[in-house]
C-alpha cells in the first residue's frame, strides 16, 4: 500500500468532511470546495499554507507530534483517526519498528491461552487478528460463527464472510453497520502495519470481489472497537443480543480478545444455553463420526 496516498486520501476526506461554520470560520459566497480549505486548515492548525500542502501531499515521515497534534484538532478528528494520522506518521518514518507478524495458517494458542478460553462457559470468546482471522475459540465461539468456519479457506476470517458470504446478510440484521465496522477495522489495521502481505492481499480480494467493500475502502473512515452491544440472527437459535468487550493482549500484540455476554435473565442467555447445548451435541457426533473412521486392530 502506497503510504504517500494514504496520507494524501485520508487527509483530504476529513478536510471534505467539515464545514466553515464548524470550525468558526467565515462561510463566503465563492467555495469551490464542499469542506475547508487547505488554507484554513493550515491557519487552525498555526501552520504554514506550504507546510500543510507538503503533508497532505503524503510527506508525513518526520512530522512532529506536536504538529500531528495540531493537525488532529485542526481537522476535529475523534480518538481512532487521531491515533490513525499518528500510525501512519510512524509507518512513514524511516526508522519505523517493523510490527511483530504471525502466519495467521500455523500460529496455535499456547495452551494457557486455550485453558482461558476455555474457562469462559456462559457466552462466546475468541481471539482475532487485525486482519479479523479467527485464531483461537471456546466451543461456544466455534458454534456461534459455525457458518464462517463452513466458508472454504483457513483460518476462519470474518471479514471474507461478511461481504463474500450471502449468509451474512441473515447473520448481521443491521448488516450496513457491521459492513462499516469491519471495513474500519481492516484500515485502521493497515495503517498500522503497512507492510503486511497478508493483509493487503485480503484487501485486495475484497476490493475485486466486493463492490460494497471497495465503496466503503475509500471513504478511508477509522474506529477503535472496544466494547459495545450487538444484535445477531444465528442460524440455531435465532435472534440473539449479546454485550461484548474487545481487549487487546499484552503477551501477544496485534492480537484481540473478544468475550460475548448476554444479559443475565433474558431470552438471549436462553438462546445463547440453548446453543452450547447443540455445539456440545455436535462436537459428540464429530468425535464419534471420526472414531468410527479409524482403522481397527486385527
């Protein structure tokens, strides 16, 4: 990915997004363009109008964050596209720290990861990558996205089974808000780690395949996603609103664990029994159905 462009297109989007008015200045009768200029955004910054061009142009590599800082409230960004104009500011610097990569297809949950995992009965739990894999789960987690781990290729990815999937679209009932979610966290990710193939093949997959995915790509928004609630139509049990809380791991970087809860009393607790108790039914059928495969001493 082309880093200079990333600057140039991101930057310009949040410019587009704002208006005179918004910032306090003069709205005028001859504007050309439908947000601010660059100009002012240099002024609100307490920049040079050259200075300002130069970075929006892409040249971002030895800004300083001071003026990163400045440029953040110049163009009102909120938390996740201030930390994102900072990722790209280090992805730019020349003596940018390489991000710690795994082969999402061999990197395996140390075991006390697993025993965690494990460990969480009442509601799903799993651990993703920003490339949004499925890297480790509880049983629980492994049945609540039976139809991601249905889709062909491994790991599981989220992201390919929202836009490549047409059961996505019965899975997520507010399918348009986890569409942007998903595309938000893929960018935000690769501002984050720029040299990543593995990423920048997923998104170019997307892109090719999905005209929804490449409309959203390039409206370049960002978001942290950390805790929330979602609603879900699960092909078992049907509708079901569960609570969720995103944590980044220490002893792993770059990696999430997400945890789902239901509200403790409601229908979705109920739902969510009544889908351990399938997945438990299942995964007893899958071990018999393989033991009964196995060759037999004679």
């Amino acid at each position: 990915m082309d880093n200079r462009a990333e600057v140039r297109e991101f930057l310009s989007s949040r410019r587009d997004k704002l208006t005179p008015e918004q910032v306090g200045l003069p709205t005028g009768n001859n504007r050309r363009v439908k947000g601010l200029r660059r100009n002012e955004v240099a002024t609100l910054a307490g920049v040079s109008i050259e200075y300002y061009t130069r970075i929006e142009r892409g040249a971002i590599s030895g800004v300083s964050p001071e003026i990163l800082d400045a440029l953040a409230k110049a163009l009102r960004l909120d938390d996740a596209e201030r930390a994102h104009l900072f990722d790209l500011a280090q992805a730019a610097s020349p003596v940018a720290r390489p991000a710690r990569r795994r082969n999402p297809k061999t990197w395996l949950a140390h075991q006390s990861l697993q025993w965690v995992l494990d460990a969480v009965t009442a509601g799903p739990a799993f651990v993703r990558n920003g490339r949004m894999d499925i890297l480790a789960v509880n049983p629980l987690a492994r049945a609540f996205y039976k139809d991601v781990y249905d889709m062909p290729g491994q790991p599981p990815n989220i992201a390919k089974y929202t836009f490549l999937d047409p059961r996505a679209h019965d899975f997520y009932p507010d399918w348009e808000l986890f569409a942007e979610v998903t595309v938000a966290i893929l960018r935000t990710e690769a501002s984050r780690d720029p040299h990543n193939k593995e990423l920048h093949d997923l998104i170019g997959e997307l892109s090719t395949r999905s005209d929804d995915f490449r409309r959203r790509w390039s409206a370049h928004n960002v978001r942290h996603h950390g805790a929330g609630s979602k609603t879900f139509n699960h092909p078992v049990v049907g509708e079901i609103t569960l609570a969720y809380e995103g944590l980044e791991m220490a002893a792993e970087p770059g990696l999430t664990l997400t945890v789902y809860a239901a509200e403790p009393g409601s229908s979705s607790e109920q739902a969510l029994r009544l889908l351990a108790s399938w997945a438990a039914t299942e995964t007893g059928e899958r071990a018999a159905s393989a033991a009964a495969k196995e060759p037999t001493d004679r």
